[in-house]
C-alpha cells in the first residue's frame, strides 16, 4: 500500500459506528470492511476498516472522499507525517509545519472523479 491516511477521532471509532454512519453520507460498504463511493456507474475504493479507517489515494478524488469521511465521522484526516487534511470553505487543505497548502475545491475534486495520478 501507498502513502497512508488515517481517519482519527479522539474517542477512537467502533466498525459498527463507522457502519452506521457512512451510508447516509454516501459511502457504502463492498465485502467485509471496504468504503466505497460512487462515481458514474461504478463503486471505488476509498478507504477500509482497519481497526481504523485507513485510506491510501492514488487520486484528488480519494483524498477527497477521505475528507468527507472524516467529516461525516467527526474526526479528522491526517497523514504518515503528521499533516492534517481539512476542509475550509469548500476547498481541501493540508496543514504541515504551520504551513497550509490548497488542494483544490471540493466540489471540483469530486466531480473529476477517481481517475489515478500520474506519476
């Protein structure tokens, strides 16, 4: 798996909590502990349970899902180096050694889909 992002709360998440949430948000549940979002005509992968939910994106559209998740749970999105990923406005934003970096507009992000990254 690539570069991780983990949903955490201060009272940590019960899957059943978790279960409970996401469908009214959108996010529904493929196979035992997969989160997945529609685009079009398909589901894709946004993050899984994994004793937390943990998200690895290969797409603005993940990462931004990612942060709708966060929200809908009322926790936040942060990263393997400690970055926070938010939302302010109606644009996504990372925070990181007291410097905030614009993504892009949420709704933008989503409509693009979940089209990979070039690398």
């Amino acid at each position: 798996m690539g570069y991780e992002l983990r949903v955490v709360r201060e009272a940590p998440l019960a899957f059943a909590e978790v279960a409970k949430a996401i469908a009214p948000a959108g996010f529904e549940l493929r196979g035992s502990h997969e989160i997945v979002a529609r685009h079009g005509d398909g589901t894709h992968a946004v993050g899984a349970w994994r004793e937390q939910v943990i998200g690895a994106p290969g797409s603005d559209w993940q990462v931004a899902q990612l942060v709708r998740l966060a929200g809908v749970l009322g926790a936040r999105l942060i990263g393997e180096d400690g970055e926070v990923y938010g939302l302010r406005e109606g644009v996504v934003e990372v925070v990181a050694d007291g410097s905030v970096i614009e993504l892009g507009k949420l709704d933008e992000m989503i409509d693009a889909g979940p089209a990979a990254w070039s690398r």
